[in-house]
C-alpha cells in the first residue's frame, strides 16, 4: 500500500499528480471532521507536506505516530517545530535558492511601485482623475539609500539588484560579511542610515517584531519599509500607529502578521501597497519549488540523503 500524505494546502495540478502517483493523498485542508480523520488514519500518514506560511500546527504532527518528514513547499521553516522534529526523529526540509531570484524581484518591484506611486497611478487614470488635473510628484527610486535586514540568499540578491539603482546599501545580519555594503550592528543603526528599509531575514524566536516601534520611528517621515520576508518580523500595530501618525512615508508589505488577514487601517491607507504573499508566486520558480519537493520525499522514501534538509 502507499503510504499515506497529509496535504496541508492546495497545490499545482502537476504537483498533485505526481504525489497521487506516489501516496494516498489526504487533502487536511478539505476534510471537515479531522478527528474522525485521525481516529481512522493517523497511523498510516508518513509525510506531510505543506507551505512555510502554513506549516504544521505541533498537535497536528504529535497526532501522527509515523510521520517521517514534513517536506516544506518554501523556504520559511518557522511554522514546523523543529525541537520536536529532532524529538521524534522525523525529517524536515525546504526549498531554498530555487525561490530566491521571485523575492528579490518583487522586493525592487515594490520598492519602485512604493515610491514612484504606481499603484496610485494605475488609479489615477483609471478613475478618470488624470482628465482633471495632473497626478502629484512621486518619488526616485533610484541613488536612494537602501538598508537591507537579512543578508542571506535573498537579501544578496535584492543588493545585487540595486547595485543597479546607483543605490546607496547598507546592511544589518548576525554578523557582519565580506560584502562592499556598510555594516549595522542593529536594526535601529541601519533604519537611521537609510531611506528605504528592506526586511528579508528569516523568521525565528528572536526576529520577531525585531522591527519595532523604535526602528520605525529611526526610519522616519522621509522614510518607507518594505517587508518581503515574514509578517511576525514587524510589529503591525507599531506600523499602523506610524503611518496613521505621519511617521513614515510609506510601506509596501506581501506579508502580514495574521494572514490572509489585513488591517482595514494598512487597507485605506494610499501609501501603502500590498500584495498577498506573492514572493515565489510565478509559474516558473512553483513548478522548480514542486520537483525540489518531490525530490526530498523521492530521496527519503528511498533511503537516501536529502537534498535540502533542515532537521
């Protein structure tokens, strides 16, 4: 018999067959009476797979005496506990590299359409305003000064990016790196030496709201946020408060601390653009994220080492 797949969230067709092919796949997301479920099934699912914004609740996996991986279809881990995966001795992995080139794309896409008002202006036209009087001036977006939190995968590729803009790129990391970027040893240090704020370091114990209500404020009324790593790294209501005060110029986020839930407050506000956890959403880098997937449960299921392991 196959072994038996928790599904936690809906995936491409491609995906979905290939692991119809190789499980008997349990759709968690479409089962209504999940302790009727686990009652029935509970010892006979072995994998789980799942999104790094979902991952899996700890009571979920501890209900499932077998499990052997959890396979992450993205590269945040921070929504499987990895204590209790060393605990119980079962796998976890993620897909990272492949997603890296989507982020950062989209940390410059906002960062352009945050302070060249292109949202706004997509509205302008469209309501007919332009007919009446020309749009208010936006903003450059290029020879700003960029600060960079997280200098991983992703943070090095969005520096790499503006390196093209004549930008100025500053960073804050655990440690400072052989880069030719200015090193703060803080998130408030690197706030006050920058115009636009990028957040892309990972989500873990110690980041979150490591963007606070006084590394807003360090920011200030000339400058914007943009977050394109994990909603739980920014203090929301920190972010509200400053933007509904003045305090900040703007922000662009594509993610949020309670998602898909967004403040009606960020919803109204015209300088705030907001996407819904979009980063690796194209065809292409889902379709890489899927094989990489597929590859680690292949390897695992076959004895053998995986090819992107987190535990």
């Amino acid at each position: 018999m196959k072994p038996g797949l928790l599904q936690m969230y809906p995936l491409t067709p491609q995906m979905e067959a290939e692991l119809q092919k190789r499980f008997r796949v349990h759709r968690w997301y479409e089962i209504s009476d999940k302790q009727a479920f686990l009652q029935a099934e509970a010892e006979t699912v072995k994998a789980v797979v799942t999104g790094g914004h979902i991952g899996v609740a700890p009571d979920l996996s501890a209900a499932l005496p077998n499990l052997e991986i959890v396979a992450i279809n993205g590269v945040g881990f921070d929504k499987v506990d990895l204590a209790q995966a060393r605990e119980r001795g079962f796998r976890v992995t993620n897909t990272p590299d492949v997603l890296t080139e989507d982020v950062a794309e989209l940390a410059i896409g906002l960062s352009i359409a945050l302070m060249r008002q292109i949202v706004r202006a997509d509205h302008y036209v469209r309501s007919r305003e332009w007919e009446k009087a020309e749009m208010p001036l936006a903003n450059k977006a290029s020879r700003k000064r960029y600060g960079i939190y997280g200098l991983g995968r992703i943070g090095k590729a969005i520096a790499s990016r503006l390196e093209a803009f004549n930008a100025k790129i500053s960073y804050c990391s655990r440690q400072r790196q052989d880069v030719p970027y200015e090193y703060h040893a803080s998130a408030v240090s690197l706030a006050k030496g920058c115009d636009i704020l990028i957040v892309a370091a990972a989500a873990t114990p110690e980041t979150r709201h490591v963007i606070d209500r006084h590394v807003l404020e360090a920011l200030g009324p000339d400058g914007a946020l943009v977050n394109i790593a994990r909603g739980s790294l920014v203090d929301e209501k920190a972010l509200v408060d400053i933007l509904s005060a003045g305090g900040l110029k703007g922000a662009a986020l594509d993610v949020f601390e309670n998602e898909p839930h967004v403040p009606d407050e960020l919803i109204a506000m015209p300088n705030v653009v907001l996407v819904p956890h979009v980063g690796a959403a194209t065809h292409e880098t889902r379709g890489e994220m899927g094989r990489l997937v597929l590859a680690n449960l292949d390897a695992h299921f076959a004895g053998k080492d995986l090819p992107t392991p987190v535990v």
